[in-house]
C-alpha cells in the first residue's frame, strides 16, 4: 500500500506529503454482570495521507494541507483522484508557508507486553471483578479493548519511523439498587495490562455508587476548601498543558513563554512542576517526542506542539503532548481531609477550561469533611472556581494516581472554592 500511494503522489506531481500507516489488531469482550456476553477480534488497517501545497496570495507565499485516509483494496485510479481533489483543496488553506520537519529514521523494537491480546484482556477483566464481592453494590456491565498498533511514518522529506503500542482501555458500569437505584459510568485507559489500578478503580467506583446510593442531601451554599481526586485532577491540570501548547501561545489565547512565571509573589501552596510525554515515541509528522519540562518551580520551561505554529513562533517543531508527569506532592492525603472540607468524587461532567481559566462541575457525589472525624455524603449543587486565581494556594497529596495520560498526585487541596448548593 505505501509503495501505491507514493507512486500516486509521484504521478500527480505532489512533492511535499505525509505518510501514517496504522494497523490495529483487538481483543474486545463484553460482560453482562459477570456473564461473558460476546467476544470478537479485530484487523483494522488504514493508511492517512496529509498533501500540501505552496502557492503565493496576496504576494505571500503560503503553504496549505489537506488530508485523506486509504483503506486496503483502493484502486491506482480512485487513490489518484482523491490525492488530487486533496490537493486541491489544499491551495484554499491559506496558512503562511512553514518548513516541514526535517529526516529522522527510526524503527524501535516493540519492548511491551507480547502475550496473546485476549490473554491481556481477560487479566484485566479477573482484575475488574475482584472487588465485586460485596453484594451491596455491583458491576452491571464491562467492556474491554486490548489492542497492539503498529504505525509507520514516511515522509517527503525523507523520515522513515515506526514503532508499536499497547493499549488497554474500556469502560463498566457499576449499580446499587437500596436505598434508591443509582447506576455511575466509569471510563479507564492505560498503556500496559495495569491490574493493580484497575482493581483499585473498581474498589472506589463500587464504593462511591452504593455512598451516593445513600446520599440524598445537596451541601449549603458558600466557599469550601475543596479537595479533587484522580481523574479531576488530571482534568484540572491539563489546562496548563493546553496553555503550553503552541497552537494557542500563536494567536495569544495563552500568554505563555519560556521564563514565565505563572504563580503570584505569594504562594501558600506548592509552585507547579509538570513534564509532559507522549504515548508515542513519534509524532505525526515523525518527530521524536521525548519526556519534556513543562513547568518547574512555576516558570515555563518550553512551548510545545504541532510544527506549524512552533515554526510561526520561531521554535524547533516537537509535536504535540497530551500527557502529564506531574512532579508535585508533599502531603498525605489522609491530612488533606483533616479539616473542615468537602471532596467531590464523582460529577456528572467535571471541566476546566484553559481559555478561561475556569473549573466546574456539578456534584453527583461528594464526602463533606466536618475537621472533627465526622463525614457526611452530599448529592447535588455544584463547585466553580478560577485556575489563576487558586493556583498558587495548591496543595497535593504525596499518594500518586496514574492511568495512561497521567501520572502525578492523587488528590489536590484548593482553599475558597464556591460550591453553589441548598
């Protein structure tokens, strides 16, 4: 399929492209409680071509792309129509021309886990299950995808990579019936055959299903001290992953730069140290992505992301991250909840807004800490708050959280968040 498609690109003349070859091999089950209900594998393979075309506007030279996606089985004469309907879409994108990156040649051995795909998933899956024991509260339904791609990336400028991953991710539903029928939907994602994890996940979500079973309270309006968990604080921090990245420091959504410092002259928390990486050792257009800092001590050590704003902002191209190794952590998370606070754990949709430098949900589930021993469960209202304006009184738990796009601190304590409630 690459020799077709690049002698397709030859033959329209096209002499800029890219090139991602994906194949996908899966292992997906489906449970009904803790009945196997259905099986399959899967063979996905696509190949997706990026063309781009210079051309000069207004006496500016610009360079345009556009893209397509070649399944097996297309035929010499339909890829060459769509390569050159793509290419000439690409002289309407007006974007100021930028270089391309330059070479890289790259072929990495897969190191991971090399078992049987169903093998992996059926693992995960006992992991799931073990905690469903209680009888209070259940796994309702499950399902899990475990899947090894291999990409390859060629391009016009002479880069040859490729590599493989695995991925195992899915999603359950967990159900208590007493005192009244609540159902939570619990999404997990990781980059190896994680048991651990997904067994602790397990354990909260049956926890927390059968506590907001219980809960039929909404918390008094006013400002709490306010501690975020897991998944929450994943959410809240990638804001400052977003603020970093070079498509938004271009058109001055964001005012990062290297050197910046983002806390105020009075921090009462912890100032933020966050890397970033990336789930693939290349990114699209074939550039390595190694670990990178992001924030040290609350100064930007770097902008990152797709090749074309890094060249508009005079930077080396390093593709774009989408994970966080946050470095922070100097309390236990018991101490946290030592105080007069409340810890949401569960939203109908928890966000942050980097734009805005917003954060906010609506609680479905949250343990209201008395400072005296005394926990009580709230349903109902909801938290807002601002990023900046709270950023520089953080405090994280030393007890880390991690999935396949996170790893850093379990839990965050923000002081005076707003919690609109009864």
């Amino acid at each position: 399929m690459i020799e077709k498609i690049t002698d397709a690109l030859r033959l329209e003349n096209i002499e800029n492209w890219i090139i991602s070859e994906h194949n996908v091999h899966s292992a997906e089950i489906f449970m009904i409680k803790k009945a196997e209900d259905m099986r399959r594998s899967k063979d996905v393979s696509s190949v997706s071509v990026t063309v781009f075309n210079d051309f000069e506007a207004d006496g500016k030279k610009m360079r345009g792309s556009a893209g397509i996606i070649v399944y097996p089985g297309t035929e010499a004469a339909e890829l060459r129509a769509k390569l050159r309907t793509a290419y000439i879409s690409a002289s309407y994108v007006k974007n100021p021309y930028y270089e391309l990156p330059s070479c890289t040649k790259q072929a990495l051995a897969y190191s991971g886990d090399t078992r049987d795909l169903f093998v992996i998933a059926e693992e995960m899956l006992s992991a799931l299950y073990e905690p469903d024991n209680t009888g209070e509260s259940f796994i309702n339904s499950a399902e899990i995808f475990a899947s090894r791609t291999g990409v390859r990336t060629l391009t016009s400028a002479g880069t040859d990579v490729s590599y493989e991953t695995l991925n195992v991710k899915g999603e359950f539903v967990v159900q208590c019936r007493q005192p009244q029928d609540v159902e939570t939907y619990v999404p997990f994602d990781y980059s190896s055959a994680d048991t651990r994890s997904l067994s602790e996940l397990s354990a909260r979500s049956l926890a927390t299903v059968r506590d907001r079973a219980l809960a039929a309270n909404a918390p008094s309006g006013g400002e709490y001290d306010v501690i975020l968990t897991d998944a929450h604080v994943e959410t809240l921090l990638s804001a400052y992953l977003d603020k970093a990245n070079a498509a938004m420091v271009f058109p001055g959504y964001s005012p990062y730069k290297p050197g910046l410092n983002i806390h105020s002259a009075n921090v009462k928390g912890e100032k933020l140290s966050i890397n970033v990486f990336s789930r693939e050792p290349f990114s699209e257009d074939g550039i390595p992505m190694p670990e990178r800092e992001l924030l040290k001590d609350g100064c930007v050590c770097g902008i990152y992301g797709p090749t074309r704003f890094c060249r508009y902002l005079g930077l080396e191209p390093t593709g774009s991250y989408g994970c966080m190794n946050v470095k922070n952590g100097t309390a236990a998370f018991e101490a946290l909840k030592n105080r007069k606070c409340i810890m949401p754990v569960v939203f109908s949709d928890f966000q942050c807004d980097a734009l805005r430098g917003t954060f906010g949900g609506e609680i479905r589930l949250a343990y209201c800490f008395d400072g005296n021993g005394g926990v009580s469960l709230l349903t109902g209202g909801s938290i807002n708050g601002s990023l900046t304006d709270k950023q520089d009184a953080f405090v994280f738990s030393k007890e880390r959280y991690e999935s396949a796009t996170y790893s850093g601190p379990k839990a965050v304590l923000i002081p005076g968040v707003s919690v609109a409630g009864a």
